[in-house]
C-alpha cells in the first residue's frame, strides 16, 4: 500500500496527534504499566516525548508545504501550527511543573 506525497503529512499530522494524546494519557491507559513514574513526579520522559513530537509537527509542516497541492498546504500550514504552539506551551508548563518539584 503505497500513500501519495500529498498525503503523507496529513498523515503525519493524524499519528503525530495521537502520539500526543497517548503520551499525555498514559497513565490513565496504562495505569500498572506505566513509563511515567506517577509518584515520584519526574516529567523528564514526557517532556523528551513532547519534544520528539514537537520536532514531528515542524518535520509535518515542512513536507505540507512542499506538496502541490493548495488545500493539503493550508492544512498543514495551520494545524502543524496550531498543534506545534499548543504542544510548545504545553512543554513549558510541564517544565515548570518540573522545576517545582524537583527537591
């Protein structure tokens, strides 16, 4: 199954989104396995999976905007810049939090 160029940072964006979603919903979905220490409060692996997805976003809207298409770069103009600050203000509160409450 082969996906066109002009698809692939639609979808890009699309897994980026849930990445994100499971990464800050994991200790719901994955309460007795979980990669994020929930006592302890260290957010160090969140914010590094943040930052990965956050370099997804830029990486989605690079390819977006070398398509051809007009529609797929005004979609991915905007939602890779909405998500990419929405995801970038979400990782400066986290690394506040961190700051906090680290001893």
């Amino acid at each position: 199954m082969s996906i066109s160029k002009e698809n692939k940072p639609i979808l890009l964006t699309l897994i980026l989104l849930a990445a994100a979603f499971v990464v800050f919903f994991a200790n719901q979905i994955f309460p007795s396995n979980s990669i994020f220490p929930s006592r302890s409060g260290d957010l160090t692996i969140p914010l590094w999976l943040f930052f990965a997805i956050d370099i997804g976003f830029i990486v989605a809207l690079v390819l977006g905007v070398r398509t051809n298409k007009p529609s797929v770069v005004w979609f991915s103009i905007i939602t890779n810049s909405i998500f990419f600050v929405l995801l970038s203000a979400l990782m400066f509160l986290l690394a506040i939090a961190n700051g906090i409450s680290e001893p």
